[in-house]
C-alpha cells in the first residue's frame, strides 16, 4: 500500500498465542482500506510470522515486517516508526501484541486526529481483558520527581472516564502518534530499555507545541498481566529500570527553572524509597537505588547535549514546558493499586469480622443448600448499594439498602453472581478502589 494514512505497528516477539485474537479484531473492526497493520517482529522463534502471513494472506493490508534481531520495545517501535514515516502515514498506532481493538477504535482516533490538528498523540481507553469492567489506562500521570502510572489503573469504567481531557502521556500498550510531531521532537529514548520512554516521547509532544488528549470512544482491551515480573532477577531489574529511567527522564525534559524545587522533592521522594525499603527489609532495593544514582550521575552529560541539540523556539527547556500544569506535584510515587479476584477485594474488618468489597462484578461457587450472607454500606447509610443477585444467571434477589442487612436463600448447587448497579466511587470510601458494596458470607471462604 503506498502511502496509508495510519500504520498500527504491532511489535512481537514469540507472542503467537496473542497475535490471531489482535490481528483479528484490527481486521473486522476497521473497514477502511487506507490502513495497514504490521506484524513488526522482533526475530522471534516460534513462527509468529508464518502464523500471521498464513492466517491472513488474504487482506492486502496486513504486512509483516521482519527485524534482523531482537531490538527491545523502544528500539524496535522506532524502527517501525522509520519504515512508517518513508511510506508517509499521517498516523502511527503502536500497540501491544496481547491486545484486541473494539471496532471503530482506529475511526475513532483518526476523526478525532482529523477535527484537532494540534493533537500530536492520543490515549485510547484501555480496560483489563480479563475483567473488561475494570480500567487499565485513560493516559498518564507523572509526578515531580519523574514517577508515572496508568491514570486509573483498576479503577471501574464509568461515565466520568468518557470525558475528554488532557493528559501529560500516553500508555506505550495503545499509542496514537501524528507522525508530523514525531517528526519534530524525535524516537523513543533507546537508552530507557523499557519503562517511561513512552512517556519521554509524550513530553517531548507537549514542548514542541501540539496536546495530547484522551480519546474515550477508542477502546483497546489488554491482557495486563506481570510481565518482567516472576523471578527476583527481573522484579529487581525491573525496579532499577523504572528508578534509573526516573532521573533520565527529568534530565532531559524537566524545566531548569524548577530545579531547586524538584531537587528538593526528589530527595525527600529518595528518602522515603530507602525508609520503606528497611521497613520491609527489603535491602536489594537500597542497593538498586544507589546504582540509579550513579548511571543519572554519569547521564547528565549526555542529557545536556541532547537539550541543546533539541532545543529551539518552542524547546526552551529553562523555561517552564506546557506539560508542567499536568504534573502531579501532591502524589510523589504510584498510588497503590489492588485488583479483586473473582470480584472480591481483601476484607475490611469491622468488630473483628471480615467483609469484603466486591467490584462491579463478583462470584462465589456454592455447594448447594443455605446460602446467607450480610450487605450494605459498612461506612455510611446516606449511600445506598444496589446489587442484583443471581444464582446460575437467573436473577434471584435485588438488594437496595444502605444499612447492613442478613439474607438467606434455599440454592441448588452453582455459581452465585452479583452485579452493582450502583457505584461507591475510591473517592467517598478512602480506598484505592470502586466498590458496589460490602459482603460478610457464612460459611464460606471468598477467593
């Protein structure tokens, strides 16, 4: 295809169990023939390649890509990114190969692209494939001390996260670029390896004059699970990574006139990160920081090099940058982040006895027989709960109340479901996450 107007670079390495589900959803959900979907893959092993070329040789638009070696996430997008910018799309769409798209998630970017041409990238709404209910990401939140994650991590989809707004990054999962700021500002960051050289990309967006906005009507489903997470080597690889990356990022795009501020906060945020780490004894960490330090140290150099080199009317990186308003300068450090199993988040104990939260969706697995439980709001009664309660996917009860309440039901042997049609946000109960209300079950012991 000459010249297509969107490429969606879908970066793979040995991902062949992913890639049918994502590569169809791009298929049937998009009609329009002016977009190409690349398999950009990063030499893998186990024939991903020959899957994708097998499985859909019959649409001209799905091209593969083959990359000579395994280049990582930053290196490889860029270049895929390169090949994109020779063939002259309009628009990039970097996307995780363990994602599907609902259709007209591309449509949706490219008219809201098309009406805004200030807009140089746009978050998608990203929601937990395996709990669709749940957010994975609506953009990026970054503090002063460089610090950032998904804005509304686990958090239920509602009304309020279909609003439209600025964000100061996008999530390197579902990535919606303008190639013409690419253009502008530069690749990823290849020295990052991986963590926040998304977000470094983002700030340089901002400095060079375009906005980076939600688009809610996009919306990407990821199966978000623990990668680089497993064995204590890439758990500690992966602190280090996210540390060090830290200290490039603000090296590199935050304002000199807000250094002793940020030097401030940096420290007292290092501080903090060291205390909790003797708390839970968890020393590796110390030793983890102290290398960041060393690298940022030695960073600082090139850092400025790279300023200078960048830096033109609209990079004046003395000044204070357009991303700053959206800096998080209350929240140093991710907010903590709890995802319910099977619906159920940990207990709150009330006089010694646990009830649990449960999401917008929970199950229990029932033996048969007598099944009782307690429900209601166990921190205000102003705040009614709203719960349907089925049995089998039969609806057998609604549960309206504010109050703590017994119930008690006759149930054959099945699955024991129930649906919130009512939200108790983070924000009215203290806690890191929504809940439909609290449970106290007898006899039974919840996921």
């Amino acid at each position: 295809m000459n010249n297509p107007l969107v490429r969606v670079l879908v970066l793979n390495w040995n991902g062949i169990e992913h890639l049918g589900e994502c590569f169809s959803s791009l298929v049937e959900g998009c009609q329009r023939k002016d977009v190409e979907f690349v398999l950009l893959d990063n030499a893998s092993t186990d024939e991903s390649v020959i899957f994708i070329r097998e499985r859909f040789n019959q649409d001209p638009r799905v091209v593969v890509e083959c990359l000579d070696k395994n280049y990582g996430w930053s290196a490889g997008n860029n270049r895929g990114i390169m090949k994109s910018i020779e063939k002259g799309a309009k628009y990039i769409f970097l996307l995780n190969n363990d994602t599907k798209v609902e259709k007209k998630c591309i449509e949706n970017l490219i008219e809201m692209s098309e009406a805004n041409p200030d807009i140089g990238g746009l978050a998608p709404k990203m929601l937990l494939y395996n709990q669709p209910w749940l957010l994975n990401s609506v953009g990026l939140e970054c503090s002063i001390i460089g610090s950032a994650w998904d804005r509304g991590l686990g958090r239920i989809d509602s009304p309020r996260w279909d609003e439209i707004t600025e964000v100061i990054g996008i999530c390197g999962g579902a990535m919606w670029l303008r190639t013409e700021a690419i253009k502008q500002v530069g690749y990823l960051p290849e020295e990052f390896s991986i963590y926040l050289d998304d977000l470094d990309l983002c700030l340089r967006i901002w400095n060079a004059g375009y906005r980076i906005l939600t688009c809610p009507s996009a919306v990407v489903y990821h199966k978000f699970s623990a990668t680089w997470e497993g064995s204590p080597e890439k758990v500690r690889q992966k602190y280090f990574l996210n540390t060090r990356n830290r200290f490039y990022l603000m090296e590199r795009n935050f304002p000199t006139n807000r250094f002793f501020r940020i030097l401030f906060w940096t420290k007292w945020g290092e501080m903090k990160a060291i205390g909790n780490a003797l708390r839970k004894k968890k020393y590796w960490r110390i030793m983890k920081h102290i290398q960041s330090w060393g690298d940022a140290i030695c960073y600082i150099p090139k850092a400025r090099r790279w300023r200078k080199e960048k830096a033109d009317g609209k990079q004046r990186y003395k000044d204070t940058p357009p991303f700053w308003k959206l800096i998080q300068k209350e929240m140093l450090f991710c907010p903590e982040v709890e995802l319910p199993i099977k619906g159920w988040y940990k207990p709150v104990f009330i006089s010694g006895k646990p009830f649990f939260p449960m999401s917008k969706y929970a199950e229990i697995e029932h033996k048969g027989g007598k099944f009782s439980f307690l429900c209601g709001n166990i921190f205000s009664e102003s705040d009614e709960i709203n719960i349907d309660v089925k049995c089998n996917g039969k609806v057998i009860e609604h549960l309206q109340t504010a109050k703590v309440s017994k119930y008690s039901f006759d149930l054959p042997q099945g699955k024991i479901s129930f649906e919130a049609k009512h939200i108790l946000e983070a924000e009215k109960i203290g806690k890191s996450y929504d809940t439909g209300g609290w449970f106290q079950f007898e006899n039974l012991i919840v996921p």
